[in-house]
C-alpha cells in the first residue's frame, strides 16, 4: 500500500507533468495540421533526436552523481572523424566503429582522470575537451567529408525496423533505455548514484567507490557519444569534423528539464526521455506548422527555466497557502 | 594565559591572501610573456603595432565580458547568457542607429548598458527569487535571448555601411595610439577590479559566493547582491554589444554566438573559481589575454588551422590543471603553517 | 494504415505526371514549392529566396521559405521531412552538405517530390536540376586572372573561404588551384586556405591572422559574401590597406563603401536573386511535366529567358559579374 | 558570581524580553508562546533536547525567522527584526553551533564583514580592518595572522574568529549555540574566560549546551524547554543534574553509561606501527572482541586521522593493520568493510548520511550488493533490513521512505549505526559517537554501544566528551600531537590522568581545579 502511495506520488510529480505534455503536444500539433499525426512524420522526427537522445541517457546519470559533460558532441565528432577517416583509408567498416568506440571510451576516460584524479571541476574540464575534441576532430579529418558509406550501413542509420515505422536508432534508444532506467532504478549501481550525488563525502564513508563510480559514468558518457557518431554518420551518411557541434547544449537542456537536479542526487531517466520526445515533438510540430525555427530556441529556453520555476514556485506558494490558513485558525481561536 | 602565550609579533607577516593571489597573477604574467616573447623571437611581426593592436582590439570584448562574467562566477554562480546578450544589444543598438543615423555615441552606449541591464535582471529575477540554479536559469535565457534575436533579426544585417561615420569612427578610433575600444574595456576592468578589491560592497561578493549562509547572517542582503550581480554582468554584456557592432560593423542574427565558453574559460584561467569566493579582475583579465595572445600566437605561427581549436583546448586544460596543482600545495602550506 | 495512404498518394502523384507525359506546354497552376536556403538569417540566401518568391508569384506558386538559422550539415534534415510530410510538388534548396541529405531526398522524389538544388549542390543523384549560378570552373579560374591582374602575378596570395565543408567553395577553390599551375602563375604562391565559417567575426580575424602570418601576402580571394566583406573592412582600418589585394564574391551594397574608398578595386558576383528565380521555374516546370530533367531540354524562365539543360541535369545561370568603381553604383542588391 | 546570583533580577530592567513568541514551518508548530529574559552580567543556559525549539528560538533572536505574535524588548525598546543585520545592529551577537564563516576570506574580513573600517572615497583601510582585529585576536589570547584565509583553520580557531566578530559588535548580548562542542578542555576554558570577561562588562550571555557539567559551572539561572515549549526558568540552586535532566526528557532517565561487565575474546583489530608524515606516527595498540577502548586526545592531536587510515578512507604512509586474521590494504574502505570493519564518522551530516535520502536508504548503503536477488535489488530485503535495524535500535521515525534530514540528531546517530550493524561488523569504530545528540538519545546511544560489545564486537570509541570515555571504555589510549602517549586501564583512569597524557601538562589540573 505504501509503496503504492510513492510510486503514484512519484509519478504525480515532474515527469507525469511531463508526459502529459508530450500527449497534449502530439494532439494541438495534429490539431493543427492534418500531416503531423501521420506515421511516416512521426517516424522522422523521432529518428531527428536519436543522437541527442542516447546522449542524454548518459548524461542524465552523469548529471545525478553532481558531474556534467560538455565535451559530448565534441566526443560525437571526433568519433565521426574516426569511423571516417578509417573507413576511407580501407579499413573494414566494422573495425572502424569498434576503432570509434575506443575513441569515444579513451575521451571519456580522460575527462574522468582529470575529475577524479587530479579533482578539477567537470564543467571546467568538459569547456576544455570541448574545445580539444572537436580541434582533433579537425585535425583528422581537416575540410574533408567522408561519405559513400556502404548501403548496408547507412540503412542502419536511415532504415526503419523491418515492418515498422520505428526508426532503428529508435528502437536501439528505446532498449538502452530501458536498460539505463533498470540500471539507476534497480541495482546496487543505480541506488550507489543518487548517494553520491546527494553527498559524495558520506557515499565514500559508507564504503562506495565515488571515484571508480564517477570515472565509469565518464567513459559511459563517451562510450554513448561514439554510439551517437555511427548513428549520426550513418544517417546522414557522412563523417564530418564539425557533426553535431553544438548539441552538447541540447543533450543538457534535455536531461535538466527532465527534472533532473543540476546539484545531483535527483532525476530519472523516465523523465529525461519524456523531455527529449518533448523537445522533439514540439520541434517537429513548429516545423511543419512552417512556424520559423527561432521560435523554437525560445519554447525550449522557456521550458527549461519552466522546469525548474514552476516546482519551486508551487512550493512557495503551498507554504504561502499553508501560512495563511494557520493564521486564519489562529484568528479564529 | 598560562599555556599559550602570544608573541607579539605573530601577525606582522604581511598579507597571506595577497601574497598567494599575487603569485597567481605573477605566474600568469610570466607565461604571457613567454608566449608572446617566444612568438616574437619566431616572427618578429608579432609584436608589430598593427599587430599589438588588433590583438588588444581582440581581447577587449572578451576582457569587458570577463568582468561581468567575474562578478557572478564569485558569487558561485554562472551567466551563460552574455553571449545572447552581446548578439541582441549589437543588433538593436544597430537598428537603432540605422533608424537615427544622426543618435550621439554616448546615447548607443547607454542604450546598450540599458538594454543589457534589463536582460540581466530577468536571469537575477530567476536566480535571486525564483530559486533557478543559475546553470539552468542562464542556457535558458541564452536560448530565449537568441531566439529573440532571430526573430528580430530574420535574416537581415546590419552593415558597416549602414552605420554613420561618427559610431564607426569611435570604433577605430584610438587616444594615443591606443583604440578607444581598449580603452573603454580597461577602465571599467580597472573600476571593477577596484571596487571588487577595496569596497564593502565589492567584498559582499567574495562573502556570497564563500558561504552564502553565512553571508545572510552576516546581514548581507544576498537576494539583493545576487540580482546586483546578474544585472551588472548583463548591463556589461550590453556594452559589449555596442563595442562588437562597434569593432565589426556587419552584425547579423548570430553575432556573438558562442562567447560564453570563451569568457568562462579566460576567467578560469585567469584564476576565478566556479566554486564561487575565489578570484580577482586583474587575473581574470590577464587570463582573458592570455587566451587572446595563444590563439594570436598560433595563428602568426601558422599553425594549421586546424590545429588551433585543438592546441587551444588542451592550453585551456593546462592551464586549470596547473592552477588546480598550485593552490592545492598552497592550502596545504596554509594548514601546515598553522599546525608548526 | 497511415503509411498505405501515403503510398498510394506518391503512387497517385507518379501516375497523374505519367498521364502527363506528353509534356505539358504550361506551368500548372497552383504548385506547392518549399525554398530551403542554407541558413535564413544570411542576408545572399535572403536575396536569393527572394528571386524565388517572385518567379512563383508569376506563375501563381504557392511557395514559401523555411529553414535553419545555422548552416549545420544536418539541420536541412527536418525541413526536407516537412517537405515530404505537408506533399509539396517540389524543393529547392542550397544544400549545406553534399552527401548528408541524399538519403532524405532520395524519399522525397520516391513521395514525388521534385528536387532542384541550387548554389550549392548535393551528389547528382540527390536532385533532379542544379542551377549553377555560373560554371564552378568560370568562377574559380576568374577571380585567379583578376586577382593576378590586381598583384602582377607575383607575391603570396591566400584564399579565405566558407565552413571547411562547403561544396561550392572547394569546387571553385580547386579550379583556382588548376588555374595557378599555368605557367604566368609561377610567382605567385598560394600559402594558405583559411576558414571563416561564413561568420563574420570569425571572417575578420581569419583576415587578420592571415595578414599578421604572412608579411609577404599579396592578395587575398575570398569567395564568399560575409569573407569578402569582412575581410574588407579589416583592410579598410589596417595599415595594409592598398598593400593587400583583396577580391572575390560579394553583393554591390556590401561592398560599395570599400570599392569607394579604395580598399577593394574589383569583384565578382552574379545576382544571387536570378539563380532562385531561375530555381523555381525549373522546379515549376519539373513538377508540371514540362522536363525531366534530361540532358538538352531546354524550359523558360520568365524574364531571364530560355535554358538548356547540361550534362548532368545541370543549368548555368551564366558568366559572373565584374563589379568596380565604374559600375558599382547601377546595381542595388 | 555569588552577589549577582543573590540579587533580584526583577528590580533591574533585562537587555532582552522575549514573551510569547511562537513559529510554525507549514504545519510543524515548532515553537509555541516561549518567553525569556535576559539580564546584564548573566549567563543563562537554554536546556532542551534537540528538537525542543532551542535553535529555532536562537533564529527568531537572530533575526532569521519571524515570529508569530508575542513581543521582543530589546534594551528597552520594542523590537522587531526582519534580518540578521538588523539583530546585529540592535546587539545581539550568536556563535553557531557550526561556524558560519567565508573560507576564501581573511580572518579580518570575517570578523569584520560589512563593517570593514574605510579610509577615504569609502575605500576599505585594510591595515586598520587588519589592526582592529589583531587587537580583538590578542584580547582573546590567540595568536592568529588575521590577513590569512579561514580556510585551513581547526575548528576551535574557527570558533574563535566567531567569537572575536561577536566581540567587534560590542554586543550585550551574546547567545551561543553549543559553542564548546567541538572544543578541547583547554579551549573551553579560554571561551569561558572569554564570557566571564562580557559578563563583567555588563552583557548577558545565553548558553545552549548538552554539556550539564558546564552550565552548572558557568551559569547562573536557567530556562528548560521541551516540545517547543516553556518548562521552566530559575536560578541555577534551584536545579540539579537529575531535575534538569527530567523536565528536558518529561520521563525519568536511565544510567547515562550502562557499562556492565565484559568477556574479552580475541584481537580483533590490530594496528602496528601505524604513520601517515604531518598526521600521525608509529601508532600501535588492539581491540579486543567484547572491549569498548577509547581514543581521546584533544581534538587535533590525529585521532580521527588514525580512525580514517585505518577505515581507508585515507592514505596512510607505514605500517599494518588486521581485522582478525586478514591484513587490510592500505586506501580500500572496500577490503577493510569486508574484512568487518565499520566506521562511525564524526560529522554525521557531511560523512555520515545522505541527508536528502530517506531513512531506508541511508540505512543500506553500506550493503547495497547483499540485498540483491540476481543483478536486481531486492525491494524486500532491502525494505526488511532497514525495518530490522532501525526498530532494533528503537529509531523513533514516522515512515522508513522520510528523509533522514527530518530526524532529531540522536535519531540520526541511529541510522548511522543501523548502517554500519546491517553490515554484521566485528569492530566497529565510532567517532564522536554523541557530538550534539541530547540526553535522552545520548544514554540510548550508549546503551547500544555497551549491548553490542557485550555480544562480542571490539569498540574503538574516538570521543572528547571525558565523562563519556571513563564512563564507557574498558581501556583508554590518550594521543598527542599525533603520538600514541599512553595507555590506562578502567581502573586507573580519572579526568586528571587523561588530560595530563593528552597536554602533557600538569598545569591543566590547577585550572580545572579553579574553574
């Protein structure tokens, strides 16, 4: 009965608001326009934020332990460079994506040493890689455009699951997903999170490995990233050094105003992911409503500091209520 | 008073705090001149008066941002804003200027304090009362703010040639070989560093961001000096925006994208902590021109071009890696100072 | 069940333009044609949609324009989705990247939506027309001759162009470098190919690092509107005004004042408005009927005249423009 | 003393008169028509279990609450405060239990903050802010460099810039918020000396303490608060420990130190040669199951040091350490938790507990991988563990799902325990185990610690709460200056023995004679 409770009470809270919000903006966008609710238009806009998405899978862990990675996009192009480059050099398309993933994995894995290790703040360090990735990512593969990818490979990006009109980046987000949702929910590693994030001293005094826990979720962070880069690379079919520049910005805005707490110790993925398909859907509503994209800058900025403002002033208002009716029935005695 | 007698002199040492701090900006200045002396050695071009100039004209923007950006940062806080900031006062101020040709400099200059001013208040009204993680409050707004800018811009330009003589004369114009643009950034550098270091109000920023409980019942109005702050670092974003309609003439929607890591970056460098307490204008400044001076240095070097980003990035690690080193040892002087 | 709907209407669409294939003399009435630019806020892609606008207001086309505010490689993406979604008869654009796209327009044509590129190209199977504002050697080999006019063919020379991807700029910078292996080139030595992204600020202190760089720099091409002007006002505050040649691609309103004042002697453009308007009677004609787009057929074009089509579906606008003191003031755009 | 505690404070007018005054957070009544006076050249203890409304009463004096209805005189006037400032303009100084200063800033920064002496233009004169409060720093008989950063100050240093700014304001009034728990004996007597000092200088001084032995020392009159509450106020003769003791619980107490009789087993932690440079060195000593042994020492001397080596949490340079048979590797809490060690940390806030989690979760934490089934936790296990230990330690809760931030601080204490006994320990190491835990919960909290060794755990008790480590511990070893300087058995120990080993000092037994 009690678990009961919390749970409703759980999902009464920001990521239930959340949801509704996609369902309210799935149905003004078909309102408003008899091609948004077709099924081929909402495969495309979902298969538009399949990379901000699984970014933000990682980062919403990362954001929990009080961490931040600002460097993902730059990880995404530089692991583009990676598959790119090697690929046009004649290395096996296969070899080429596991070249990619070590790349994204050693990038995280530094972010983390110079965190953990040396102790420097995460958003310092990730303005830095930002900036060095993506400079990599240039030096790699300089103006060049990698493109010809074998058909095989850029379906992968571009196709939908056999029968379906599910993208496959979409249907690989929907399962790591859930995994990240079983993982943070549901094991040790998932509860040792929100402990660390909450209070990192009294995590490491109960015994956990703050500083393993935090370099792992880095490595996680550019692990996602590389995935990110073949999904990218190949559903554009083309490996730049400037890919996905700039949705770094996008990946956090996604996880904050899934309510995860910029401070750490709170969050869920369940509301990171309302928020990415919020995000997008709004974006894909804007867009074929031909409402101009400097609109939808502004709906997300709102959105964002409406994630956070609306909770808090709920709450000044509910003890504002709760003072005032105290004093009534003190008035009245 | 048996068992600790107190030796009269024991606190005649002269200032712990500003011997460390100067260290830190000694040690800024020394690798300044190194890069810009090993540029130099290399091609003596570098230190060319042309050359000298552009790259103080350079860093005068980021410099004016850094000290905005400074203010908020101490209080431990973050203003992503100022680069949208810098982009809508640059392109209204230039409407402005194409709508009254015959508008006094003075008049854009404070129509761009203005403007930011009331930009900052909206991230101070958030941060200060609405309780938003300035983080989050601040790419908020850097979001809205564009987009604002999108839509008023949509697809138009301000160009040099809209512009009257006298704004653009004011922007290459120089007092003693030293461009007006540098100056003005340098005299509200100095202002600031002054009342940061020498005013009980400029010390309530330090108190804030140090331990913003401890500020409140210190009687700091902390709600009120956050606002002040936000408003300040907007306010000195305006006045950027002037200065790069001012220094570039053309300003289209996206002038002054992506700043803001520039100036968190040359503030951090320059020694202020995103943990907030920690930090002076005349080493964020410094930073700001060191930051100027390497991408400067690689690019008459002819270091590929696209090398530069890279190299630039691992400087910017170098350098909070080192400044992390260095004050680490310094608190463990401190401790152990105590202790003997 | 949706995506049936969808089928059967491309299915339509396919048979109504083969019950035309008698081609058709007129222009249908009442088209649907998206305008997609590289970027609406730059102010050549704001002339050139422009042109668009007009040809479609005399042939009584509903069009519009839509699009990024940053021309990222992958931000065309959503808008050739809504294209697709809201059933338009056809698509021009100035792709941002030659080979991102290709997946998302080969749906299009497969949903019946005729594809003509201009400005910039995508890989010919991407688009049924290019509009070529003039022929990519022309342009490339010209503004060498003028440039080497303007040096006496001696001293170092550099080229400061777009983003490093841009299809348009690397084509013409490529038949610049053909040009310079002729042999009354053979004192002039191009040092370096600087990127200024098509930003502005970013343009001027390319200009200047490259000024700074190279004390023996003799002139300077720069293909691009936002470059040339940009580079031009550095020039035009520096001591190395009139020391430097600077020439390339610019629009007559942004470079009058430096034309005026000595800065820049010549350079080239064609009106950047001809080539959308040129676009949206190809793609009117295309979703008539009236070509398909082989070699030799030729189609009118309001009031610039009568086309042929080239190899490779390709259609020159024509030769650019020499704008210099003498001229400049009779043009205003 | 005698004379003013022999006069009748009616006739004189008090410095402050707080009537009435109640406050509610939401719908927690947290104070309910309190009153109080204070009178020059008192001290006054407030005595209350934690929770009873004492820091919520310090707040409203502060001015960082408001109160609900009541009035607040203050010298006189009627007074109504909307911030500190205002409170610390009408004189009114406090000392917080933690020290609310800036790290960043100087020492003379803190004391002055806001009220920096200014030179001309209304520029800051940092010699004069500099020779004011080495001024203030000698009148307290401290020698501290006041242009040097708090940050890296010991705690007692801490308190005592805090109670060199309360000396900068002048104040005559001075309320102080369990100022003496984190300070050695020594440093307790300067801060007294300090008090009696403003006392005689006419100031009233309000004391909130647990420490009864020291308001019986120091006080004069005293006021009992319960529940949020007014129990009752009187001069200090008319109160004994007993009494004080009954109206702060509202029920008859228990032995505070229920240390009954012990079977010693075998050497379950065992420290040889144990050394970390400018910390610690060459400390050896055991633990035997079933023993409770004390480490005191003043604070400083590396106790807590020695405690975090050999958990892992810190580095140590030299030496060994076994739990039972097994060598623990240096920095691995991991190895040391398995090898059946626990530790009780002395901050409970910053070390102890997660404070935003719940009272379930705090409680698991250290066993997060046992209460799986397969990958996945087990909600059960994890939901009968928590039940288990916190109904066998008698946690008063509402709900195991509260946050542990809304529990009383002896309550606290007890999730931090029923953390480190779900991990089945065979030592257990407890750090200040009752630093800032009331009366009631202090006797509970011993109460356990002797049932556990009394069922076979070895006890290493860090505490510097003397009356606590002869009541308790079998053994005590005294540590100074990062040596391990002697050893004394139940039998031998007494408050003069302990702290002559822990300052090496005789002279400490004079002063404590004459206090």
């Amino acid at each position: 009965m009690n678990r009961f409770r919390s749970l409703l009470g759980g999902l009464l809270g920001w990521e239930f608001s959340l949801i509704i919000l996609v369902g309210a903006a799935l149905l003004i966008g078909g309102l408003l326009s008899p091609d948004f609710l077709t099924g081929s238009n909402i495969s495309f806009l979902t298969a538009n934020f399949s990379e901000v998405a699984l970014m933000a899978l990682a980062m919403t862990l990362l954001i929990i332990v009080g961490e931040i990675d600002l460097s993902v996009a730059s990880i995404l192009g530089l692991c583009s460079a990676v598959i790119g480059i090697l690929f046009a050099a004649g290395v096996p398309m296969p070899l080429a994506i596991l070249a990619a993933f070590v790349t994204g994995g050693l990038a995280g894995l530094f972010n983390g040493l110079l965190v953990t290790r040396l102790g420097l703040p995460s958003l310092a360090v990730t303005i830095g890689t930002l900036a060095l990735y993506r400079g990599l990512a240039y030096v790699l593969l300089g103006d060049r455009a990698i493109a010809e990818f074998p058909a095989f490979y850029t379906n992968l990006g571009f196709g939908n699951v056999p029968g379906t009109l599910i993208p496959l980046p979409m249907a690989l987000f929907a399962v790591l997903a859930i995994l990240t949702i079983i993982v943070l929910h549901a094991t040790p590693f998932g509860r040792s999170l929100y402990a660390i994030g909450a209070n990192q001293i009294a995590a490491r005094f109960a015994g956990l490995q703050v500083e393993r826990v935090k370099l792992s979720l880095f490595v996680l962070s550019g692990l996602m990233a590389a995935l990110a880069s073949a999904v990218y690379t190949f559903r554009f079919a083309s490996a730049r050094a400037d890919n996905a520049s700039g949705f770094e910005l996008s990946v956090i805005a996604a996880v904050l105003l899934g309510g995860v707490s910029i401070f750490g110790g709170r969050g869920s993925v369940v509301g990171t992911v309302a928020a990415v398909f919020l995000i997008g859907i709004i974006n894909g509503a804007l867009t074929i409503l031909d409402v101009s994209n400097e609109i939808l800058t502004i709906v997300t900025g709102l959105l964002l500091i409406g994630s956070v403002l609306v909770p808090n002033l709920l709450t000044h208002f509910r003890t504002y209520q709760q003072r005032r009716r105290i004093k009534g029935d003190s008035v009245i005695q | 008073m048996t068992e600790r007698s107190v030796p009269a002199s024991a606190p005649a040492s002269p200032g712990w705090l500003s011997r460390l701090l100067m260290a830190r900006e000694v040690s800024l200045v020394g690798l300044l001149l190194l890069v810009t002396l090993g540029t130099a050695v290399i091609n003596p071009l570098f230190l060319s008066f042309g050359s000298v100039r552009d790259l103080l004209l350079n860093v005068s923007i980021i410099a004016l941002l850094v000290v905005g950006q400074t203010l908020v940062l101490l209080m431990k806080h973050v203003d992503l804003s100022v680069s949208s900031t810098v982009g809508l006062s640059a392109f209204l101020t230039g409407s402005l200027f194409v709508a009254n040709p015959g508008m006094p400099v003075p008049l854009a200059l404070l129509f761009g304090l203005g403007l930011g001013a009331v930009l900052g208040s909206v991230n101070g009204l958030l941060v200060a009362y609405g309780k938003v993680p300035a983080l989050v409050a601040t790419l908020g707004t850097l979001y809205v703010f564009r987009g604002i800018t999108y839509a008023v811009v949509s697809g138009g330009q301000i160009n040099a040639s809209n512009l009257p003589p006298s704004f653009l004369g004011f922007g290459t114009g120089s007092v003693l070989g030293v461009p007006n643009l540098v100056l003005l950034a340098v005299a509200v550098l100095i202002g600031f560093a002054f009342y940061l270091r020498s005013y009980r109000g400029g010390r309530e920023y330090y108190a804030v961001g140090s331990n913003s409980e401890a500020a409140v019942l210190a009687g700091i109005n902390v709600t009120r000096r956050t606002m002040t702050g936000f408003v300040l670092s907007g306010a000195i974003a305006g006045l950027a925006g002037v200065l790069y309609l001012a220094r570039f003439g053309t300003v289209d929607a996206t002038a002054g994208a992506g700043l803001e890591l520039q100036v968190i970056a040359a503030a951090v460098v320059g020694g202020v902590s995103i943990n907030g307490g920690v930090g002076t204008l005349l080493g964020a400044g410094l930073g700001a021109l060191l930051l100027g001076v390497m991408g400067s240095a690689l690019v008459t070097l002819r270091a590929p071009g696209f090398y530069q980003q890279a190299i630039q990035g691992a400087l910017l690690l170098a350098a909070i890696s080192i400044d992390m080193l260095v004050s680490r040892r310094a608190a463990k002087r401190l401790q152990e100072e105590r202790k003997s | 069940m949706k995506k049936r709907i969808l089928l059967l209407s491309a299915l339509a669409l396919g048979l109504s333009t083969l019950s035309f294939a008698q081609a058709p003399t007129t222009i249908k009435k009442g088209l649907k044609i998206t305008l997609l630019p590289k970027n609406i806020n730059n102010p050549y892609n704001v002339i050139e949609t422009q042109g668009g606008l007009d040809a479609a207001k005399e042939i009584g086309a509903v069009a519009k324009v839509v699009g990024p505010s940053d021309a990222g490689a992958s931000s065309q993406v959503s808008y050739i989705n809504t294209a697709i979604a809201q059933r338009q008869d056809a698509l021009v654009l100035a792709a941002n990247d030659a080979n991102a796209l290709l997946p998302y327009l080969n749906r299009a044509k497969q949903a019946g939506v005729k594809i003509v590129t201009m400005d910039s190209d995508t890989a010919v199977s991407g688009r049924t027309l290019f509009i070529n504002q003039a022929n990519s050697e022309g342009i490339g080999r010209a503004q060498v001759q003028l440039l080497g006019k303007l040096v006496g063919y001696k001293g170092d020379i550099a080229v400061l162009s777009a983003t490093p991807n841009a299809t348009n700029q690397n084509t013409w910078i490529k038949w610049m470098q053909e040009e310079l292996k002729l042999p009354r080139y053979k004192d002039m030595k191009l040092v370096k190919i600087a990127y200024g992204n098509d930003d502005d600020q970013k343009s001027f202190t390319e200009m200047q690092g490259l000024i700074q760089a190279y004390p023996n720099l003799k002139g300077v091409i720069s293909p691009t509107t936002v470059g040339i002007s940009a580079g031009a006002r550095y020039l035009s505050t520096s001591p190395s005004k009139g020391k430097v040649a600077l020439t390339g691609l610019g629009t007559p309103n942004q470079m009058r004042a430096f034309v005026k004042d000595g800065t820049v002697t010549a350079f080239q453009l064609w009106n950047p408005g001809d080539v959308g308007y040129l676009a949206t009677y190809a793609a009117a004609s295309l979703a008539s009927g009236m070509i398909t787009g082989k070699q030799g057929e030729t189609f009118m074009a309001g009031k610039l005249g009568k086309y042929t089509v080239g190899k490779d579906g390709e259609v020159v606008l024509g030769p650019p423009y020499t704008f210099d003191k003498a001229n400049i003031d009779k043009f205003d755009f | 003393m005698t004379e003013l505690q022999n006069m009748q404070p009616q006739t004189i007018q008090p410095l402050l008169s707080l009537s009435h005054a109640s406050k509610s957070f939401g719908p927690v009544q947290a104070l309910s028509d309190v009153s109080i006076d204070l009178f020059p050249g008192e001290a006054h203890a407030l005595l209350g279990e934690n929770g009873a409304g004492k820091s919520t009463f310090v707040k409203i004096l502060a001015g960082v609450h408001r109160r609900e209805g009541g009035s607040l005189t203050v010298a006189g006037k009627s007074a109504d405060f909307h911030s500190p400032g205002e409170a610390t303009a009408a004189g009114i100084a406090i000392i917080y239990q933690e020290p609310t200063l800036f790290p960043d800033l100087s020492v003379a920064e803190n004391v002055l903050m806001g009220r920096q002496p200014r030179a001309g233009l209304g520029r800051i004169d940092t010699r004069a802010m500099n020779a004011r409060v080495t001024e203030l720093l000698r009148e307290l008989g401290v020698a501290l460099d006041p242009s040097r950063p708090v940050r890296g100050l010991s705690i007692a240093d801490q308190q005592l810039v805090e109670i060199a700014k309360a000396l900068s304001l002048n104040a005559n009034v001075l309320i102080m918020d369990e100022p003496t728990a984190a300070l050695t004996l020594s440093e307790t007597d300067r801060l007294f000396r300090v008090v009696r000092a403003l006392r005689e200088r006419g100031a009233a001084v309000l004391f909130i303490t647990h420490r009864l032995e020291e308001v019986f020392a120091e006080c004069q009159r005293v006021t009992v608060m319960r529940d949020g509450t007014w129990v009752s106020t009187g001069p200090i003769s008319d109160y004994d420990t007993d009494l004080v003791v009954k109206q702060m619980v509202g029920r008859e107490l228990g032995d505070l130190y229920p240390r009954g009789e012990m079977t010693l087993g075998e050497v379950a932690l065992s420290v040889r040669n144990l050394s970390q440079p400018k910390m610690f060195s060459d400390i050896s000593f055991e633990v035997r199951r079933g023993e409770i042994v004390a480490l005191a020492g003043l604070v400083g001397a590396g106790r807590s040091e020695v405690a975090r080596a050999i958990f892992g949490i810190d580095p140590r340079s030299g030496g060994e350490v076994r739990i039972g048979d097994a060598v623990i590797q240096p920095n691995s809490t991991r190895a040391a938790m398995s090898a059946g060690l626990g530790l009780v940390p002395e901050d409970r806030r910053q070390q102890g507990l997660v404070m935003d989690l719940s009272i379930e979760r705090n409680a698991n934490l250290a066993i997060l991988n046992r209460l799986t089934g397969g990958l996945l936790m087990n909600r059960k296990a994890e939901a009968e563990n928590a039940q288990n230990w916190t109904s066998k330690l008698q946690l008063k809760a509402h709900r195991l799902s509260d946050p542990v931030s809304s529990l009383s601080g002896g309550n606290q204490q007890k999730v931090v325990l029923a953390k480190w006994l779900s991990t089945n320990p065979s030592v257990l190491i407890v750090d200040e185990p009752t630093r800032g835990v009331d009366v009631g919960a202090k006797a509970e909290v011993h109460k356990t610690l002797a049932e556990l060794a009394a069922s076979g755990l070895a006890v290493l008790m860090i505490s510097s709460d003397l009356p606590e480590v002869l009541g308790m511990a079998d053994r005590i070893l005294v540590m100074r200056e990062g040596q391990l300087v002697g050893e004394l058995s139940r039998a031998e120990a007494n408050e003069e023995a302990v702290m002559y080993l822990a300052t090496g000092q005789r002279a400490w037994a004079k002063q404590a004679g004459a206090a």
